[in-house]
C-alpha cells in the first residue's frame, strides 16, 4: 500500500513518520527515461551530460545512501515485496565510481528508515547515513538542529558536472527552493521531484452509472458522487492522513484571494509559498487566525458533504496508521471498490501493472470551480497548489555531529556525489523510471503520463499548507481533528473551536524555538 505523504501532498511533517520504502514504494515499474517523453520543465540549453572540470578528491571509502522509493534493487537492500525492481541511482553510482575508483556508493534502508523517531536516534549515536531522504518540512523544526549540511552555498557555486553551469541553483526551479527553506533561511534539501494530484476516476464505473464526462465544478462533483452512489457504486476514497492538508490546500488560498495573499507573501518577500514566518505573522494580523477569520473554516461543511457519499472506511483509518494492510483510496481503486481516488500521480502507474485482466481505462480531473463552497469561495484557481516537492528526491547530506565518519575531505567526496546525480540527466534517468512524479531540474523532462503535471510547475501557485510545517505535533492534531469532523464525532462549532486552540498552540511553540518576536 502507497503512504506518499507530502508536505504538499500527502503530507505533511508528523505524516513523514510513516514514510520508509516499505511504506512508499508503489511496487510499479516506471518507463524509463529513454522512453519517457513530454514537455521539459524549462527551455533551459543546460547540458544533460557531466562535462567539464571535475573536483579533485583525496579521500577514499564507502558513502552511505538512504534513497527512498529511488532505492536500486542491488545486492544487500530489501525492498518490500512488489518493490519496484529500479537500477537507475545504481547506474549513476556505477558511473561515479568510475570517476573515483576509490569510492563505493553503498545504498541502505530498512522498515524503520524516515521515521522523525530514526532520524533522532541515528543522529544523537552519529550513525546518520552519509545522503539521505528527509522530508524538507521537518528539518529545522521537528528534527534538532545542525545534524543536516547546509547546501546554501554550494548552491551559490557551479556544479562541475554540469556543462556551463555557473550556479548549481540555476539547474533548480525557484518556486520549490523557496518552499523548502528551513526556518532559518538556508536550503538543507536537494530537491528534484514534484508530486501532483487529481481526482483519478475510473471510466468505465462512470459510464455505469451514466456519467460521460468528468466534473469541472464542485456542484457537479456533488451531483456525480450521489449519481454513482445511487448506481451501487461507491463514489470514491481519500486517506484519512491526507483529509486536511490536501482540501486545506484547495480552498484555504481559494477563500483568502489573491490580494489577501499577495499580502502575505509581502511580508517575507516569497515566491508563491506561504511560508512558517508569513504564517506566524499572518496569524498575529488576524488573516490567518481562524477565531477572527472565518474564511479558514467555512469551507469545511461542504468538504463534509462531499464525503459523507465517500467510502467510510478508508475515511475512518487513524490518522498515524501503520498498518499496510488497512484499507487505503489507492488498494480500493485498484480493486474497483471507488470509482474516484482523490490521490497521487502515482495512480496510474499502479493501475497499469496490475494483471492486463485487473486494468481499467483512468481519467483524471481537478475542480477549479469552487462557487458554492463557502460564501468566502473567489475565481482564484488553486487545485495545482497541492501538488509540491515534498515527494521521494529530497536528499540531505548528514554532518560530522549527526554522522561520525563525516570527515571534511569525506564531506567533499559526498557533495561530489550529491552533485553528480543532481544533474538533469540523471534526475530524469532516477525520476522517470519510477514513473510517479516529474522531475523538476531545468532540461530533464518527464514521462508521457505526467507530462500535464508538469505544467504545474509553471502555474501562478499559493502554497498555503497552514501549521503543517510549524510544530512536528500540528498536522497530526489538525488531521485527526478534521477526520473527527467529518465522521460525525465533533460538531462544526466544537471542531473549530479545538482547531483554534491548536494554530494559536503551533503559533507560539514555534515561535519560541524559532526565536521570532
């Protein structure tokens, strides 16, 4: 079962605790990138090939490499069973150590990897492995500080393995730099992947029930989930640890408007992203206060209709679960129990390998029609907004206080590989074989199945993920509080009032770590 947690998506800083690649990998082979077509995320003319002068290392031995969902399938990793079978990182490895005959590239997981708990526990005993996977939303807030390099001013100079590069930030896109500043102001993450999301729906439960077209509005959403309902089909799932994050995504940007937000994106100066600063300020101005601001929770009574049609077991699975065999929207898609999965681009894939007599035809849609959802609802277009970086590329290099063997020329042998595979070449390579995101390095392109995707990089985007990346405790709070909401075990009135009482709790805990006045 599928647990991407984004903090755009799927996710958000205490859903990270679930992540490992037992829980995220998909089990589904991607295309590789040979075959993969669709548009680049830039007209940048950057080389897709390393060339030029290449850095000088001294040290010798074994980088460690916590990979996620890019695991290679290589001798000495376990992958989950119905793991995808990947070699792309093993190819780049085996080309660096062809550079550096001295260094092996050593890839390692297990089931407790990605887990807030294993990043603690592995740092305080310097065992951190030399790269790893970690969700840019909780360092610097859930994690202790100084156990991540920072990549500032690595990203100020030019990456030797890419031909003409003058910054290695030039081969990166602005939008999501600015999502993954830590709270400091410094980039600790290599971004490369973006995961996007729609209402993926099954064709031909549609035409069952006498539906020939998808819906554009939230009206007809309303109108076409009762209309299955009452063909005896299931209307659709959504994952309970998703249930806030994503819709506030959608309407919360929708409801404040673009001036509002424009606001609020004055404040820090940011490009489109909300950020933990603007929202603690937007917090103490009232606009993002929910006790003097209605706008953040009118919306949630119709969410609560949509759902109530919705399958209520997967609904009703606790927020932090673990258990891989609980029901999920994306195992009951595939079963066709749901005829819509409100989920991940990692949704056709799945479709696609399963048994040829098990496939079935998928479309997908968004709602960028929101009227009627609130009297707050603007023209303002949002469904993009849960779409984020927040997917399987992002790596951080560990420090000698997290990683005892991180010596300085051992930390110049790491930032070589980090910058070697951080190329377009090879984040279309690593990214595309998967097959469930878009690689986001200018020159690299993505498959044909999410080449629309890609387009979103470019979409005008307000990325509001409201208290998710403000404490470690908030989003498990805010999702679980929502989920209590929408089954019909707290009212409207008694919901809101316990979720004032968490942004103002998130507000001043973050401040006081944070050092904010």
């Amino acid at each position: 079962m599928k647990q991407y947690l984004f903090k755009i998506g799927a996710i958000t800083v205490a859903a990270a605790s679930m992540l490992s690649v037992v829980g995220c990998s998909s089990g589904t082979n991607g295309s590789s990138a040979n075959n993969s077509s669709g548009s680049s995320n830039s007209n940048s003319s950057t080389s897709l090939g390393p060339a030029g002068s290449t850095p000088t290392l001294s040290w010798k031995g074994t980088i460690t490499m916590y990979a996620q969902a890019y695991t290679p399938d290589v001798p000495g990793v376990y992958l989950a069973p119905g793991s995808s079978k990947l070699t792309g990182f093993e190819q780049a490895a085996k080309a660096f150590e062809k550079l550096y005959p001295g260094i092996k590239i050593k890839f390692v997981n297990s089931n407790t990897y990605g887990s807030n708990q294993w990043y603690e526990t592995e740092a305080a005993g310097g065992k951190l492995p030399d790269v790893t996977w970690v969700q840019s939303a909780i360092v610097g807030t859930a994690l202790p500080n100084g156990i991540f390099t920072n990549l500032t001013p690595y990203y100020a100079q030019p990456n030797p393995f890419i031909s003409g590069n003058k910054k290695w930030s030039d081969i990166m896109n602005p939008r999501i730099l600015e999502m993954i500043k830590a709270p400091d102001g410094n980039q600790y993450v290599d971004d490369g992947d973006w995961v996007g999301t729609a209402f993926y729906y099954n064709k031909d439960l549609f035409k069952k029930a006498g539906i020939n077209s998808a819906p554009t509005t939230w009206a007809q959403l309303i109108a076409d989930s009762k209309q299955l309902k009452a063909h005896g089909i299931d209307p659709g799932a959504i994952n309970s640890n998703t249930i806030y994050s994503w819709w506030g995504r959608i309407f919360n940007p929708n409801a404040l408007g673009t001036k509002t937000l424009n606001s609020l994106l004055a404040m820090d100066h940011s490009v489109g992203v909300v950020g933990a600063t603007d929202q603690v300020k937007g917090f103490e101005n009232g606009t993002l206060d929910p006790s003097k601001n209605p706008a953040l929770t009118a919306w949630w009574p119709s969410v609560k209709q949509l759902l109530s049609l919705w399958d209520q077991s997967v609904l009703e699975v606790p927020v932090n679960n673990t258990n891989s065999s609980a029901p999920s929207s994306d195992s009951y898609f595939d079963a066709q129990k749901v005829a819509i999965d409100y989920s991940g681009s990692w949704v056709p894939m799945g479709v696609q390998n399963l048994a040829k007599n098990k496939q079935f035809d998928v479309g997908a849609f968004n709602i960028d029609d929101l009227k009627g959802t609130s009297k707050y609802a603007t023209n303002l277009v949002t469904s993009q907004d849960v779409g984020g970086p927040s997917a399987a590329w992002q790596f951080a290099v560990s420090t000698q206080k997290s990683d005892s063997t991180m010596t300085p020329d051992k930390l110049k042998a790491v930032m070589a590989w980090l910058e070697f595979f951080s190329t377009p070449k090879w984040n279309q390579t690593i990214v595309d074989e998967l097959g469930e995101f878009v690689p986001t390095f200018k020159g690299a392109k993505a498959t044909a199945a999410n080449a629309s995707l890609a387009a979103d990089l470019n979409k005008p985007f307000y990325s509001l993920d409201y208290l998710s990346n403000l404490t470690a405790q908030a989003p498990t709070q805010i999702n679980s509080l929502f989920q209590e909401y929408l089954t019909g075990h707290l009212s409207y009135n008694a919901a809101v009032q316990q979720y004032e009482q968490i942004a103002t709790q998130a507000v001043q805990q973050y401040k006081v770590k944070n050092n904010v006045q």
